[in-house]
C-alpha cells in the first residue's frame, strides 16, 4: 500500500516589506494587462466592423506580435540588468501609448502591422520584466509575489470584458482604444511613483 505525504500547507502573506510600492506596482500590472485585454477583445472587431479590412488581418497581426516578441524578450533580458525594471517598465508604458495612438489613428493594414512591434515590446516586458520586479519588491515571498503579479493579467481581463462591452455598445469599437489609452496613461503616472528595485 502506498503511504501518503502530507501536504505542504504554507500560508500567502502580505508583503513584510515596500507595501505600498507591491499595491502601486500591481495597479500598474493590471493597467496593462487590462489595456491589453481590451486590445485583443476588441482589435478583431474594430478591423472588420469599423476598418472594413480583411478578417484574416486580425490573424496575421496577432502572429506578427507572437512572432516579435521572441527577439524583443532576448533583448528586454539583456537590459533588464542594465536599466533596470523600473526604467523598462516605463519603456513598456511609453511603447503602450504609442501602440494605442497608432491603433487610434492607423487604417492602414501595413501600419496597423508595424505597430505590433510597439506591441511586441509592451507584452514582452509586461510579462517578463512585471513578474520580476514583483519578486525583487516581495524579497523571501517568491511564491505570493508570483501568485499576485497572476492575478494582476485575470483582474485585468475581468475589468477589459466589462469596460470593452460598454464602450462598445455605447460609443463604437473605436472608442474603446481610448480607454486602453487612458489605463496607459495611468500607468505612466503609476510608474513616476514607485521605487526601483
């Protein structure tokens, strides 16, 4: 008869230390990732109901993006120690507004997809560089400061679903790239505020 183990039963604390820069730096992370959730809620539907451009423009622009952020993630790791998180962070906020400007603004398929290079940047540090600045803030608590910096993108996708509907339905597809920008420019406000670690 196989014996059992017991579980590990450890407890997720609040962070010992720099509390107020952890809850700073998961409104940032959730910004952002709810920038983005509206972003791939809506882009589809605003390139085909609003843009009347092909359907598979959504695709490529998508795979585009997937196929940038391979390159873009050797080089975020290569200055992450260099610059440091705060700095790529606001790097990833500042190519954020340029991405949503130019969503705003671009018709054009050829424009739209060399934008997914801003995109490419603002996903690859969010998701790399977000995690880590999490775990240098929460030193000893790797495990809670994972668990947070996750739950930052499902708050985000929480908050995008519901604000993406009601734009949508009250202005147009359109208009919800304009909220994307406002959380983007909140995060840029955000960033001024938080130590660098």
């Amino acid at each position: 008869m196989q014996k059992e183990l017991p579980l590990a039963t450890g407890t997720v604390e609040a962070p010992r230390r720099n509390r107020r820069d952890t809850l700073l730096l998961f409104v940032i992370c959730t910004l952002m990732w709810g920038s983005n959730s509206l972003y791939i809620i809506n882009m589809p539907l605003f390139i085909i109901n609003e843009l009347h451009l092909p359907e598979k423009l959504a695709g490529v622009m998508m795979g585009t993006a997937a196929g940038l952020e391979i390159p873009t993630m050797l080089i975020a790791g290569y200055f992450a120690k260099r610059l440091g998180k705060r700095f790529l962070m606001r790097v990833a906020a500042v190519g954020g507004v340029c991405f949503y400007a130019g969503m705003l603004m671009a018709h054009s398929p050829v424009i739209l997809l060399g934008l997914q290079l801003l995109n490419a940047i603002f996903i690859v540090i969010l998701g790399g560089i977000g995690m880590l600045y999490f775990q240098d803030l929460m030193p000893g608590q790797a495990g809670s400061a994972t668990t947070l910096y996750t739950n930052t993108s499902r708050v985000g996708w929480i908050i995008a679903g519901s604000v993406a509907g009601i734009v949508a339905e009250i202005w147009n597809y359109h208009a919800v790239f304009w909220f994307a920008m406002v959380m983007i420019i909140a995060t840029l406000f955000c960033l001024l505020r938080i130590k660098d670690v």
